[in-house]
C-alpha cells in the first residue's frame, strides 16, 4: 500500500511538472506577436491557394518559363529583398508575368504572401507542376537564405519550421514531375546541393562551393554579393544564363578581393540537354 501510495505522488508530480512546462505563459514574447503568429500559421493553406489561383496556364508551342522565389530567413530582410528583386525582374524581362510566385519569411509580407517554408513550396511546386506542360516549360527555382553543408536555413519568428536539405529539395522537385528545371540558390555552401539535384534536365547554379561561404546578407544589404552581380549586373541585359553565370563569377571575385574576403568559388552545373533547352527559351526572349 505504502508503494502505491509513493507511486501515485510520483506520477502526480510528474504530471504537473509537464503541464508547467507545456503551458507556463512565455514572458519575453509579445501578445500580438503571439495572435500575428497563430494567424499566419492557419492562414498558410488559403495564401497558397490564393497565390497558386493568379497563374496563368501554360501557351502550346511556346516554351513557357515559370518563376518560383523563397527567401526563407526572416532574421534579415536582404532574402525578401533579393527575391522580390529576381521576381520583378524575371516578369519584365523573362516572360514569366503571371507565370511567378514568391514564398518569402518576413513580418512585411506574411500577410499577402505565403511563407517560405518546406510545406508551401512543395505545395506550390506541384501546382506548377499540374499547370505547365512538362516536355515544353521550364521551371525557374530561386532559393536565398543562410546556408550549412546541404542544410538551406528556414526561419520565421517562433514557427517550428522544417530546414530544408538537398535531399528535401530533391524529392519536393521529383514529386512535382516538372522535368525542365533551372535551380539557383545563393547561400553559404550552396554548392554542397549540386550532386542531390543533378540530372540531364536541370541547371544548376551555386552562389558559392559545397566547402565555402558566401557574402552580403547584412542588414543594410538589398541584395547579397551574388544576388547584385547575377540578377542586377548581368540579367538586366543579359538573357543567357551561363552566360550571366560567367560575368557574375567574376565580378563577385573582384568585389571579394575589394573587402579582402576568401573566394566563394560560385558553382555551375550545366548538362547539355538543358543548355539546348535554354536556347529555345533565350531565342524567344531575345526578339521580343
């Protein structure tokens, strides 16, 4: 009896010790930041439905170009910034109005955009996948954020989000069935994604070597040394992507050498059968 007795305190204590953990009120974290989180978690299926709805179906005998940004680190605003940046630049100068969706984590968009997390980009890339025409249009993905060897950093406030692997990127790719693809991503180590994501079908371009770092996600930054040379520099005249690829790499090695900085070694991944892909698509652009 005197074991029973000892057994159920045990357990009664055990108990309330858990549900002060699970319940104790979090003091440093504002109310309404509380309430704008809470929103935003159960608004994630209606904002991407709402963006998926907006894009335009793709053309028969055109070789349509469809534009996915994710900026996913909240922590700075350079990432929202930067693929803002490439989507407005992309509709004007790559055909892809209305053919663009951008997933991005930041307190100044979360309540018109969906966020930049594992869930919604799969969701979104399968819709895409739904709408194109997988032998004819390509898939155009930009990724910024923080980076560790095949890891792309996910943020957003108190949200539990899921970091995103290569072998996450992968799949989430694989499973939307779209064939043609060109994958950018600007992050430390970005290069560590290229052997996940390689096929004959997909170009794939790296701010930055599996083993190094890249620059330019400060806080005062609107794009990062990558994002400037490549989409600023180069593809506001240049519609050819290696060849914007090619110009970028080496105006980003000047600005590194500038600020004394070791070289980020920015990665290509080019097989021939999307190069000539891309040539239909760039010949299309080039007479418009």
């Amino acid at each position: 009896m005197k074991l029973a007795r000892l057994l159920v305190s045990v357990l009664s204590l055990s108990f309330t010790a858990c549900q002060s953990v699970l319940w104790a009120p979090v003091t440093d974290f504002p109310h309404d930041r509380w309430t704008d989180e809470e929103g935003n978690t159960f608004s994630q299926f209606a904002l991407v439905a709402q963006q998926n709805r907006t894009l335009l179906s793709q053309r028969p005998g055109v070789t349509d170009l469809y534009f996915v940004g994710f900026g996913s680190d909240a922590n700075q605003d350079v990432f929202m910034h930067e693929t803002l940046y490439a989507k407005t630049l992309f509709d004007q100068r790559f055909d892809t109005r209305g053919r663009s969706v951008a997933l991005i984590n930041n307190r100044q968009t979360s309540k018109e955009l969906p966020l930049a997390s594992f869930t919604n980009l799969r969701a979104t890339l399968q819709y895409i996948g739904r709408l194109l025409n997988p032998a004819e249009d390509i898939l155009f993905l930009f990724l910024t954020s923080h980076g560790l060897k095949n890891s792309l950093a996910v943020h957003y406030q108190s949200l539990p989000l899921q970091q995103i692997s290569s072998a996450d990127l992968a799949t989430a790719l694989a499973e939307s069935g779209i064939k043609w693809r060109v994958v950018v991503l600007s992050a430390c180590y970005s290069g560590s994604f290229i052997d996940a994501l390689k096929n004959d079908y997909t170009l794939i371009i790296t701010a930055a070597a599996a083993d190094r770092p890249s620059f330019g996600c400060d806080a005062a930054a609107d794009l990062t040394y990558f994002g400037r040379a490549f989409f600023q520099d180069q593809l506001t005249h240049e519609v050819r992507l290696l060849q914007a690829f090619t110009g970028a790499s080496a105006l980003i090695r000047q600005r590194e050498i500038e600020v004394n900085v070791d070289p980020s070694e920015p990665q290509v991944f080019a097989p021939p059968a999307i190069v000539e892909k891309l040539k239909v698509l760039e010949s299309r652009l080039r007479v418009q």
